[in-house]
C-alpha cells in the first residue's frame, strides 16, 4: 500500500541502515546505549540539542545568576534556543521545565538522586489507587546499583526510609543548613537523612569532585554532578555508539507488517532525512515521547503510533512542589553548595489519618544568590521597593532556607499531551499542549506538606516564612504518558519497554512510569532503562515475537 | 549556545528608556547609608538595557501602562506622586511588576560595588568554589534509633 509517507520517503536523503535507533540522549538515551554497545550491534542515537561546554555554564561568569535565567533557563519557552521546542502550558498550573542536548535534563537537574521506595511498585495492593507496576523494587535493585556506580552517587548508607543501599562515597556536606533541619527533625522525631546525590564528594572515573558551586541547576563547571553527558556517553562513544547532535526526530515510519522501519529527522540544515532501523527506541522524556508518538499517526495507526490503547499522551504525571522558606538570625549556607543537601521520607507511607493517600518526600535546601533573593524577596513583599530596600535585603541575603515537598501524583487519564493545533518548532512539527489539573488527593497533600514544612521551620527556629503551592515553575519530572503494563487495553509498552503494537519500537523515559512516587524520577528512569536493555540482550534472538 | 534567531532585538525607544530608569531608580535607589548605587546608575542601567531582551515586550507592556496610570508620563509627575503611581501599577500589575523587578536585580546584584558592600567577592563561583561546613553525622543517632520506616510490599 503506497501512502503519502511513502512518498516523502523517496524525497527525503536516506541514510544506511543500523541496527539500534535511539531518540533523545539524555538520561535513559544514554544509559541504553551504553548498556546495548557491548552487542556491537550498530547503534545510532538522534539528539535536537548538541554537546555543552562546561566553561560556557553560567558559573564561569560574573553573571551567573542571570544567565541562569536565560540561555540557561529551566523553561524551554524562556529559552527559546534552536534545540528548543515549544511546549504550550497554559493550561497547566505547573510550567513544564526541561534542558534540550546531550545530557538531556541531568544538564539541568540537582541531581537529587532518590530511588522509587519498594511500595511505589504496589501502590493498587497497597493502598488500591492506581495500578500495580509490572516490575518491583527487588526486580531493579541490580540496576539502581549499576545506575549509581555510572552516574557517581555519593550517600550516606543505613536509612531507614529504603532498603539496604551501598554507599559508594561520603554524602555531600551537612552545612548550616543540613544541622539546622536536622537538629529540628530531631526535636519533632521525625525522619531525616543525608541525600543521595548524583554528586562527586571524591575524584571519581576520572572527574574531579564537587568544590560548591551550587550553580548544578544550570550546569555544572566542574563536572562533579552526574551529567550523562559526561557519564554514559563518554563510555558509549568509546564504544563505537554514533551520536548526531542537531538532528530532530519528526515521526516514526511503519511498514504494512506494523513494525518500525525507522524515522524522519531534520539534521543541522534543516534537511529531512530518512534514517532506517532494526530496533527504534525513544528516549525523549514524558513528553517529548508522545508527542513525536502522535505526530507519526499514518493510515496503519491513525490515532498515533502504538496508541491503540488510546492511552499515548494521557496520565501525565508532574510532581506537584509545595516550597516553604523561612530566615535565621544566623548566617546560613547561602549559594554555596549543593542545594539540596537532606531529605525526609516521614510523609511517604500512606497514612489514612492524613486524609489523602499516598504521600511526599521532603527535600531541604540552602539559600539562594542575591540576584534570587531581591527577586523573590519583592515577589513576597518582604523587600519593597525604594529606601526600605537595601536594609531588607540585607536581612535576607545569606540568612535563608528552606525544603520543597514532592508529592506523589496519582495517573488522570485527564491529565495529557496533545499536539497543539497552532504552534510548531523551527521544523514546523506541533508543538506539545499540556492539559493538567491537581486533584482533590493532590491539593490536601500539598496542604499537609505546607503545614507540617512550617512546623519544621519554626522548630529549626526561622522567622518570616513563606510558601508557594504548588510551585509553578516546577514541572521537571514528566512521566506516565506511554504506561508500561501487561494488559494491552491499558498501557503502552509491556513489562520490560516492548511497546505491544509495533514490537520493534521500545520506550526507555519516564512515559513508561506507572505511577510517580513521592521522589525525584532520574535514578528510576535510568534504572528502568539498564533493565530494559538487559531484556532486549537477553531475549535478542525472539525479540519480536 | 546561540539565541533563537527569531527572537526581537527592538530596543527600547527613548521615552521607554526614560520611564524604565525612573521606574528603576524608584525600585532600588541609591543609598548613603550603605554606600551604594542605585538602579538607575549609568553602568548598571546601561546593563540592564543590553540584559532585557527576551522581557522587551513584557517590558514595554509595563512602561506603557505606568504612563497609562500616570496620566502621560511618568518622569513628568512629582518625585512622590511618582512614587504612589508606582505603588498603584504593583498593586494592579503584579506579573509585570515582577518582570521589572527581575530585570533590574539581574543586572544591580551583579555590580562589584554592590557585592562588595554586601560581602560578596567580585568572582564567578568557577573555578575557586566555596567551602561548606562537613558537619557531624552523629547528629543522625535518633534517626537510626527509631528503624525501619519504609513499607514491606511483598
């Protein structure tokens, strides 16, 4: 059946085959590709955005903390940059924040390095919400190790929120901020601990370790936070996996037997280009995965590649963020260091006399520079305008901190990516709309979270507190889309990243999340995507069937 | 990283100019009492007219309705009746309010005069870093007392 692709197709530069297509090189791009190079199958990985060079991050300049905000923003509409594609979120309470190029978002992340907890896994057994995942905490714990020893984790063994974990290097430094929360953790009797960071606190692989920065939301100079840029892909390259920067993926293309016969890109020059495959696997993140899922529906798949369950786009999970900040008599940690430094996994559990279900995770953090400080100090009127300025300032500046609550975000059907029928990129594919709600469960959540964050600062002895909830420039964590599952009728890929319409196309990102847990997702994310890996080296010669 | 090509490199016209200094100026003013400048000094304004460009149009849209409250122009009114139509545009403009409030902190909290008046060293974070306290782990002792908190799901 000749369709109009097809047509395209012809007109369209085509490339050699290879055997391994991989969408997207951030963070599960990067880790399948390490993981499959030892086949010495042919392996190609299509990346929109290009390499970074540390000495351009923003903590190489006089102007770190403005740049911060522009070129280097963690929204891809403020940044507008030719690897960027717009993502309409007007509809949405929590703005959606990404980073486009090799490393994907672990450019931009905090490298805030939690695990799912085991009970994530069963969270319809447990508390009869949701759906069960198809794999468990037991089944990745192999891969979370192999993930940490990439990705360089520094940690603190024995906490009691998780599962014996082995600590590869010193946890990154307490500071004021670490003791003051503790001390008042302490007082309440409730849980806290050093976080796992994907952060350097010794020389490690050949990286130097982490000297303070506390710029990692925008890029770290130094090369101490677990970037896979300079993690998996460094290994991958050497292992002969061919990475193409400035090459955008636009749709996947199907033969008449319902499988994947590779995908359109436009390269650098804005060519289209046909790029055969074997195997495509997508790796762009929750929703850039589903947006090119839609944009390759065809007459074979007129709803969107591998949607007949019409659950593509849908279940859009963000990770609603209550912020609670205070200030100290005291001169705290400021800018310096990591910021996020402890978590509390004491609201994590479902505990019915809380009145929602599931839970949230805290996360405590270290001050912020000054350019933030007047910023968010006039947003919250505790700065004014005019002659009152500078001594308010003074007040704040280097005496705040704080903790952001993570709350598990239970999957909405309601809650999706679409196309937006208006807006295009520079290539003119549609752009991703975001339709998003909070549910009732969700906004008492944040509640709680608020309130007992405000308990915890008055205990630690802050005056002047402020929250924000949720926090709208916060959509960091995008999972759900293309659900994994065992059932056809209800999820996308089945249990180990095959997707159950086109069984040669996988999905390694956090689409596939089946819930979201109450924590950040990347260690999971990349774990789930060494596991799938390690399904498709093991069952190669019946991948298909 | 280069800028996105399509993105509008309009300056500000002279009016325009005139009102953001004033706007700025009103914001963060310039202080005896802390040896300071204000926003509206001449390297610091310069500064932030070469920082403003993906805020133009939000910037333009703020100027144009505090003329707007102004009943012509700001830079026409009395020092203090500048002062209340300032306070009325934060008042009814929040959002916008915040993007000339942005775009004046980026540029003033970068001036070495200013960090060093709030002891900051005129330097970049890279290469030299900062020193943050270890601190004491023992401080963890009740935690680890208390065990295991997480949920068997077996």
């Amino acid at each position: 059946m000749s369709s109009s692709l097809d047509v395209e197709k012809d007109t369209a530069a085509m490339n050699d085959p290879v055997d391994v297509l991989i969408i997207g090189a951030g963070a599960s791009g990067a880790a399948v590709a390490w993981s499959l190079a030892e086949t010495k199958m042919r392996i190609v990985c299509l990346e929109q955005g290009d390499w970074t060079k540390p000495s351009d991050f923003p903590s190489t300049g006089r102007d770190w903390e403005a740049r911060a905000m522009e070129d280097y923003a963690i929204s891809p509409n403020r940044r507008g940059l030719p690897a960027d594609y717009p993502v309409n979120d007007d509809a949405s309470p929590i703005k959606i924040a990404n980073y486009n190029g090799v490393g994907g978002g672990t450019v931009f992340y905090a490298a805030h390095f939690p695990r799912l907890h085991p009970s994530d896994f069963r969270v319809r057994s447990l508390d009869g919400v949701a759906d069960d995942w198809p794999v468990d905490y037991h089944t990745l714990e192999p891969f979370y190790e192999l993930n940490d020893r990439m990705m360089g984790v520094s940690s603190l063994a024995g906490d009691p929120a998780y599962p014996e974990k082995k600590a590869m290097m010193p946890p990154i430094p307490m500071g004021r901020t670490g003791k003051t929360f503790g001390t008042a953790m302490n007082h309440l009797g409730w849980h806290w601990w050093p976080s796992d960071a994907a952060i350097l606190t010794e020389d490690y692989d050949g990286r130097a370790a982490c000297i303070n920065l506390g710029q990692c939301g925008s890029g770290c100079a130094q090369g101490a936070k677990g970037a896979t840029d300079v993690t998996y892909w460094q290994e991958a390259l050497r292992s002969r996996v061919e990475l193409r920067t400035q090459c955008r993926v636009s749709r996947i293309e199907t033969n008449e037997a319902g499988m994947a016969t590779g995908v359109f890109y436009f390269d650098a020059d804005n060519k289209e280009v046909f790029q055969p495959a074997e195997i495509v696997i997508m790796a762009c993140n929750g929703i850039g995965t589903p947006r090119i899922l839609l944009n390759s529906a065809s007459e074979r798949f007129p709803n969107g590649l591998a949607n007949s369950s019409g659950l593509v786009g849908r279940n859009l999970m963000l990770h609603p963020y209550a912020q609670m900040r205070g200030h100290f008599d005291e001169k705290m940690d400021g800018y310096r260091g990591a910021p996020i430094c402890t978590w509390s996994m004491e609201f994590y559990e479902t505990d019915l006399s809380r009145e929602f279900l599931r839970g949230y995770s805290y996360q405590f953090s270290r001050g912020i520079g000054p350019v933030r400080t007047a910023i968010t100090g006039m947003d919250d009127g505790l700065v004014p305008w005019g002659e009152g300025h500078h001594a308010a300032f003074r007040r704040l500046f280097d005496h705040s901190a704080g903790m952001v609550s993570i709350c598990e975000d239970l999957p909405e059907e309601i809650n999706r990516v679409t196309l937006d029928p208006q807006r295009c990129d520079s290539n003119g594919i549609p752009a991703a709309k975001i339709d998003y709600r909070l549910s009732d469960n969700t906004r008492r959540m944040l509640d709680h979270s608020v309130s007992r964050g405000i308990e915890i600062l008055k205990a630690a002895g802050a005056h002047t507190i402020t929250t924000k909830a949720p926090l709208p420039y916060a959509g960091w964590h995008l999972m759900g889309t293309a659900r994994m599952g065992t059932d056809p009728r209800r999820s996308v890929v089945n249990e180990w990243g095959r997707s159950h319409d086109v069984k040669n196309l996988f999905i390694v990102d956090g689409s596939i999340f089946v819930t979201s847990g109450g924590v950040n997702p990347t260690s999971t994310i990349q774990a789930l995507a060494l596991y799938i890996a390690d399904q498709i080296k093991s069952r190669i010669y019946e991948l298909f069937d | 990283m280069t800028k996105s090509k399509d993105r509008t490199s309009d300056e500000l016209s002279h009016s325009e100019r005139k009102t953001l200094r004033c706007v700025v100026g009103h914001m963060i003013p310039l202080s005896l009492e802390f040896g300071v400048p204000g926003a509206d000094d001449p390297d610091i304004f310069a500064d932030i007219l070469r920082s403003i460009d993906r805020d133009r149009d939000a910037i333009g849209e703020a100027l144009r309705m505090i003329d707007t409250l102004a009943h012509g122009r700001l830079i026409d009114l009395p020092r203090t009746e500048q002062a209340r139509c300032l306070l009325d545009f934060r008042n009814e403009h929040k959002t916008l309010a915040g993007v000339l409030e942005a775009a004046a902190a980026r540029c003033y909290y970068r001036d070495d005069r200013v960090m060093a008046s709030i002891n900051m060293e005129a330097r970049p974070p890279f290469p030299k870093g900062y020193l943050v306290e270890q601190g004491d782990w023992s401080l963890l002792d009740p935690v680890r007392a208390r065990g295991r908190i997480f949920r068997d799901a077996n």
